[in-house]
C-alpha cells in the first residue's frame, strides 16, 4: 500500500529544511571563520589514513542513514541561490551525521591538473564516500577532519 502519508511528508520536508540551514551555517563557518578554528571545532586536523580505511565501520543501516543525508545535502545545495563548495557541502553533511551519532570524517585531497593545482574536500563515513566521492578521483589525500560519534 503506498498512499500518501502526512507524516512521511513532513518527516521528508523537516529532513530538506534541516539540509537548507546546515547549508547556510556551513556556508558562514566556511567563508567568514578563520579554518584553524572550524578545524577545531570540528574535532582537530589528522593522517586522513583511518578514515579512507574505514577504521570506524559501520552496520549497513547507519550507511543507509549517512548516504540519505549526502543526497539531501547535495540536493538541496543546487537550489540554493549561492553555489556550495565541496567543503561548504561536507560541512553542512558532516553537521547532520554528528546529528545522528554517526562519525564523519571530512577529508582534504589535491591534485595537479594541466599544471595546476586543484583541492579538493570529500565526506567519509565507515571508509565509504558520502558527500563528493565521485569527484574525489586521482585527489591524493592530505588531510581529514577527524571525528567520532558521539555516545547516546
């Protein structure tokens, strides 16, 4: 039976409104934050080494859960009237897995293209990309914003 259902509706809307402001609060801490400060608010700079390894597995719901919370960040970060960077992007998604207990990492690549130098930020959970894994291809990882989840 697949009806329409005012809750599931609301529950869907309230989880794009929840996307839209921690778009915009990434959009501040990105651009109007000096980074040594988001660095430590967001857990402190490390080896992005664990993180790609998936040194915090995860049961396949919780991915379910974080690859939910990558597709309403991306999403909803092409309607905004602003573009929204991959950190922007990270950001904000690395906010709303902390949300839900759920560890991010967010990490740091570079790349030489045509002789020039490009970066690049990508958001990992359990080893698997989140947000901006696709894009993250022949990036060499520097650096992660390292985190746990929170204990419940």
């Amino acid at each position: 039976m697949s009806g329409f259902s005012p809750l599931r509706w609301l529950r869907g809307l309230l989880f794009r409104l929840e996307a839209v402001l921690a778009l915009c609060i990434a959009w501040f801490l990105v651009f109007h934050v000096p980074f040594r400060l988001v660095a430590r608010l967001f857990g402190g700079v490390s080896d992005p080494g664990p993180a790609l390894a998936g040194f915090d597995p995860q049961p396949a719901p919780v991915l379910v859960r974080a690859r939910g919370v990558g597709h309403v960040v991306d999403a909803m970060s092409l309607r905004l009237p602003w573009h929204s960077t991959c950190l922007v992007r990270c950001v904000a998604g690395r906010m709303m897995l902390t949300r839900r207990g759920i560890a991010g990492h967010i990490v740091f690549g570079v790349n030489r293209r045509d002789g020039a130098l490009t970066a690049h930020a990508w958001l990992v959970t359990g080893g698997e990309p989140v947000i901006g894994g696709s894009e993250a291809t022949g990036f060499t990882p520097n650096a992660c914003l390292y985190a746990l989840p929170r204990t419940v």
